[in-house]
C-alpha cells in the first residue's frame, strides 16, 4: 500500500525538505564564521602585504572574525600563489598578488596554476607608481636628456633592478624600447642596488619603494627624474611624469589586488569586494595610502579580471621584445 501522511506530518516533512535545501545559501549569508586567511606571496613590507595588513585588520573588526595575513614568499611568488590556487574556494583563503602575477606567465616556462583560470579577482586594490632615480653625478636631469644621452652611449648606462625578470627590470625594458634606447641591466636581490647608486657604481634605478628612495631624494643623494605613472604623485607633485618629460603614452605600476581561488561562490566573492571596496575608498584609507604613493583602485571583479588580462598581454609583449628568456 503507498504510503499515507497525515496532514502535519507532510508539512513537517516539507519544512524539513526546504531548511536542507537553504542551508548553502544560509551558510553563505552567515560568511564568515571562522578566520580568514590572506596569502602574500612576498617578504612582509611591500605594497601587496601592505594593503592585505591593512585590509585584513579592517576585516576583521568589521565581521568579528580575525583575518589572518601569511606570508609565503619563494620562487618569484609562484609559492605562494600556488598555495592560494590550491586551497579550498571556501571564501577563507584568499590572495593578495602583486605585479608579478601578471607577469610570470612570460617569464616562466611553466607555472603550476593558470593565472587567469584558476582565479576569481575580487577587487584591484592599489597601485604604486614607480620611480626613475640616478646618481646625481649623472649630466642627464630630465627624462628627455636621460634618453638623448644613452642614445649618445649605447649599452653604456647601467641599471639597478630588483632581479631578473621581475616588475622594475620589465618596467626599464619597456622604458628602453619606447625610447630606442640600449642599457645595460645589473640584477639585485631586492632593493640591495639602492647601495651601488649611492656610491656612484651603477647610473640609474627604478622602484616603487619610496620610504627607500626618499630620504636619499631629500638628502640631495640621489635625484628623480619621473614618475612611472600616468598622473603626478601626491607626494612628489614637483616631480613630473616620465609620459610628461620625454616619452609620451609610457607607464609602468607596481599593483596588488584581492583574489580568491577559482570555484569561490559568487555571494562570498561580492560579499568580499564591497567590504573591501568599503574600506578602500574611506577617505582616510585614500590618504593613508597615498603618503607612500599608492594609488586606491577598489574596482569591479570584471574590471579587475580584464585588468588582469591587459597586464599580461602587455608584459608578454614586453618580454618577447626584449628577448628575455623564460626561466
């Protein structure tokens, strides 16, 4: 015989039915109920374990959650980035990625994740313009006649450049094929070039570290000659652009920006960006920022990803031109 309900046990049996289909979308809305986790693929102290620092204390003040920031650096970020790609697209491990995201699709063989696919961006948080510094021995002052005098001397300028590959080194052979100019990089681990400019060893660098260029800038030790951006920097607004004084449609950023890995529900993903966005564009957050020279984004997820997808295209064609070797 079928089986018979009476009328308040159907109902029960229907409530019942309805409470486990909603539970996802309940768990969703209840996000977060236990500690996030923010993976810097860097040493702490750059831009990207910045803004996750900042963000993450934000986070956590807001949702009653800590919001933990780990730093797994090694391997030009790929260690830590394969880390984030790996975990579980819970909403509790997240990435905050730097430049370098974009750019190791060109200058490795082969990476163990797919930047683009196995990712979901979530908000482009900062970016850091870069900054041209020479030796003040150097007779160039300006963009235009740092440009005329390594035509004058092909090969012949040096620069210093965070390694091999990398944001600062790509960034002056962008330079250098925008002005059909030679020079010659010398590779540092770091900031460590900073040394053989002071003492007049090498003739030039690029970096986005203003609390290592600065105080030299201001003790006459070392002289800007632009900025990598495309708008003037707040804190130096006498220091023009390098698009402004010699070579017209050139750029070049440091960035960071909040990713999660792929399969991440899309409510927990738009969740993440307005709270971050939020905080982002807090006034005091903007200014916070901007004394060492970031500059607030806090985009959409499709603007972020088809930003993503721009800076990749344009360091391939970056790297390819420059005839650099993928590692």
């Amino acid at each position: 015989m079928p089986t018979c309900f009476s009328r308040p046990t159907l109902a029960a049996v229907v409530l019942t039915a309805h409470s486990v289909l909603s539970l996802p979308a309940a768990a969703q809305d209840a996000y977060p109920t236990r500690p996030i986790r923010i993976i810097v693929p860097t040493t702490p102290g750059g831009g990207s374990d910045i803004s996750a620092r900042l963000l993450a204390q934000d986070l956590g003040k807001r949702w009653g959650q800590s919001a933990v920031v780990e730093n797994r650096a090694g391997a030009g970020t790929i260690v830590g980035t394969d880390l984030a790609a790996k975990a579980q697209p819970d909403g509790y491990t997240l990435l905050m990625a730097p430049g370098a995201f974009a750019t190791n699709p060109s200058t490795y063989k082969k990476l163990p994740f797919d930047t683009v696919r196995d990712f979901v961006p979530i908000t482009h948080t900062v970016s850091m313009p870069q900054l041209l510094a020479v030796h003040p021995s150097m007779p160039a002052k300006t963009v235009k006649a740092f440009i005329a005098l390594a035509k004058s001397r092909p090969g012949h300028i040096q620069y210093a450049a965070a390694g091999h590959g990398t944001m600062p080194h790509l960034t002056m052979e962008l330079f250098a094929n925008m002005a059909q100019i030679r020079m010659t990089n010398v590779p540092y681990k770091g900031n460590s070039g900073i040394v053989d400019l002071l003492g007049g060893r090498i003739d030039a660098t690029v970096s986005s570290s203003l609390s290592v260029i600065l105080p030299h800038v201001r003790s006459g030790r070392l002289h800007v000659l632009g900025v990598s951006a495309a708008t003037r920097m707040q804190v130096l607004s006498d220091v023009p652009t390098i698009a402004e004084s010699g070579l017209p449609g050139y750029e070049a950023l440091q960035w960071a920006g909040l990713l999660a890995p792929a399969g991440t529900p899309r409510d927990i993903v738009l969740k993440l960006h307005k709270e971050s966005v939020s905080y982002l564009r807090k006034p005091e957050t903007v200014e916070f920022l901007a004394r060492d020279g970031n500059i607030v984004i806090g985009n959409s997820p499709e603007e972020f990803g088809d930003f993503i997808k721009a800076e990749i295209a344009k360091w391939a064609r970056v790297v390819k031109a420059a005839g650099i070797q993928p590692e």
